[in-house]
C-alpha cells in the first residue's frame, strides 16, 4: 500500500470528524455548523479520489454508496 497526499487527508480529515463528534461542546439549540459540512464534503472528495486512484475496483460502488 502506497502512503499518498490523499490517503493522509482521507485519514487526517476523518479524524477531525471524529474530533468534533466526540467533543462538541453541549449546549442547547446549536446544531451542526457551516464548517461541519464542509468538512465532510472534504472528506467524501478525498475518499472518492483516494479510491479512484488506487482502487478502481471499488470506485462505482463507493459513488453510489456517498449519494
């Protein structure tokens, strides 16, 4: 397995997910923020780039699997 820049930001931005997941402050009436989608879409990119770079087996079923 090859360590490329986007298997880094595969991993890195889905730690940050967890990150926020796990410790987001409580308080009532705050929902999920702008950047919490943004993050996410970030991840889903990299993850879809990612697989279509180095496994093109799983390619059609990781795009159908993120709609």
């Amino acid at each position: 397995m090859s360590f490329t820049p986007a298997s880094a930001l595969v991993l890195g931005l889905g730690a940050r997910i967890v990150f926020n997941v796990l410790f987001r402050p409580v308080e009532a009436g705050v929902g999920i923020s702008i950047s919490d989608y943004v993050v996410q879409g970030l991840w889903q990119g990299a993850l879809v780039f990612y697989v279509f770079t180095e496994h093109e087996a799983f390619a059609s079923a990781l795009a159908v699997g993120l709609l």
